[in-house]
C-alpha cells in the first residue's frame, strides 16, 4: 500500500514538474499581435471626418504613412507584443490591384488582400475574408491579440471566430463626427475598443487641391526626395543627439508617428511640393531619412 502511494506522489510531483516548465516555456513565448484593416470602412470614416466626404475621389489618403502610424499605434497598445503583419482589407475590379493596392503591397509587413467591388462601387467578400484570416490565425495560435479596423455588423462572426480559439480582439474605430460609424453588435463583441480621432488622421488624408502646386511646381523626382530626406536627418541628428537615434534605430523601417509627420511637413516646405498621397514620394523621403542615420551609426 506505501509502495503504491509512494508512485502516485512520484508521478504527481513528475506530473506537476512537466507542468511548470509548459507554463514557464509559455512564459517566455512573446505575444503576437496583428492588425487588420478594412479600408472600405477607412476611406469612408476617415473621408468624412477629414475631407468632410466619403468620395474616394475627392480626398487622397495617404495609406503608408497611415499603416506606420497604425503600426506604431500597436507598438504602444500592445508593448510586450510583436507585430505579425498588417492585413489590408479592399476592393478592386474582379479583384485586380489598382496602382495604390500594389503600392501597399510592395509595403514591409503588410498583406492586401482583394474583394470584389459590384457596380455600385460596394465591397462585396471583404468580411468573409476578413473572417477566414482572423480564424485561421487565432487557431494555430499566430496571434494573440488582434486589432480590427473596421464598424460592420458582419464582423461580427469574424470576431466570435477567433475568440472561440482564445484570441483577444480590440476594435478600433474613426470618430464619428456625429453618432456613430460601428454597428452596436460588432461594440458588444470585442474585448475592446479604442477610437482615433481627428488628430490622428489629419496627416494622412487631404483634399485633392495641392497644397504647393498653385505656383505650378514640377513634380519632384524620387532622387530629388531622397535628397531631402536626408538633409533633414542631418538636421534632425545635430538637433537631437546621439541618444535619440539609438531609441529610434530599433524601429526601423517604421518612424514614429510625430517623426514622420514632422518630416512630412519640413520636407514639403523644402520642396514646396505636396507629397500627401504620393506614396512612392514618401517612401523615398523616409528612405533618404534612414540612409544618412544609419551612416551615422
């Protein structure tokens, strides 16, 4: 009888050692967050609080300056997190890349993924995909924790799918210049929500009237942007030191939100030229931006 006791200890102190070590494996596993966007909702949320109107036509948006800033955003959010990508969810012609979905495309970090758009210029299978991607992830544990940029009612299902296999799910909104832009349903659901208001999007979407072309200025070529963006990293480093660019080198290829709308502003005032919707422009600027830094390093 002592003997056969004397095994169930042992195998319950085995049992409770295998356990502890699960748990501590566990422990140092990072979490890992992911952010997924349905641009559809973003052009016309962020349209009609920044241009006043939900007319793609009439507004450009600045999609790589808004995806960093979204990235930096989880940065924040999520501080002990590691970013897996960032979905971008929109819809195109028999699902073919317009110019500014390959741009996005051709992003680091960033997966677009393509509906259809019917006749009346509406996302059609957006939020089945949206939904097949937050549950195939959740349930092979990719990620931890998803942030979802997106207000319809049919998101619903997507976000039930990726709690059930232990996801968290933070929704985040576009303030709403009045009521609201996010079905109470989809609110109800999430673990969280979160709202980004006027002062995040204002650097990012503009009205199609150039700021600095009414003098008749030529489009700048990428060279000519690249150039800029490292003189502003000269200035940028004499004015901040050393230290500075060790906090920022980690982040590379992404800047901070103010960084990049500070170099936004400074370049355009050198160039006298708008560069808001430009994406190859702005990528240019932040390349030139990186080189002279890391020169420096």
């Amino acid at each position: 009888m002592n003997d056969d006791l004397a095994a169930l200890a042992a195998r319950i102190d085995r049992t409770n050692e295998l356990l502890e070590r699960m748990l501590a494996e566990v422990a140092k596993t990072p979490s890992t967050h992911a952010i997924f966007v349905d641009a559809g909702y973003v052009y016309a949320a962020a349209g009609r609080l920044v241009a006043g109107t939900e007319d793609r036509r009439a507004f450009d948006l600045d999609a790589e300056g808004l995806i960093e800033a979204l990235i930096d955003k989880a940065r924040t959010v999520f501080a002990d997190s590691r970013l897996l990508r960032v979905y971008w969810y929109d819809g195109a012609r028999r699902r073919i890349h317009t110019a500014e979905q390959e741009a996005i495309a051709e992003l680091p970090d960033v997966k677009v993924r393509l509906g259809n758009l019917n006749a009346n210029n509406q996302q059609k299978g957006v939020d089945s995909l949206i939904r097949t991607d937050l549950e195939s992830l959740a349930r092979h544990r990719a990620i931890s924790d998803a942030a979802l940029l997106g207000g319809d009612e049919d998101l619903v299902s997507a976000v039930e799918a990726a709690q059930g296999y232990g996801a968290r799910v933070h929704l985040w909104g576009i303030e709403a210049p009045e009521g609201r832009n996010q079905a109470e349903p989809l609110l109800w659901e999430v673990d969280s929500q979160r709202t980004l208001d006027l002062d995040f999007f204002k650097p990012y979407v503009s009205r199609r009237t150039a700021v600095y072309d009414s003098g008749g200025t030529a489009r700048p070529t990428r060279e000519d942007v690249r150039f800029v963006g490292a003189q502003i990293a000269a200035r940028w480093l004499a004015a901040r030191g050393r230290d500075a660019l060790l906090e920022l080198l980690p982040g590379h290829p992404y800047l901070p939100g103010s960084v990049d709308q500070d170099l936004l502003v400074e370049a355009e005032g050198l160039l006298q030229y708008s560069l808001r919707g430009q994406a190859d422009l702005r990528r240019s600027l932040r390349d030139g931006f990186w080189d002279h830094l890391q020169t420096q390093y």
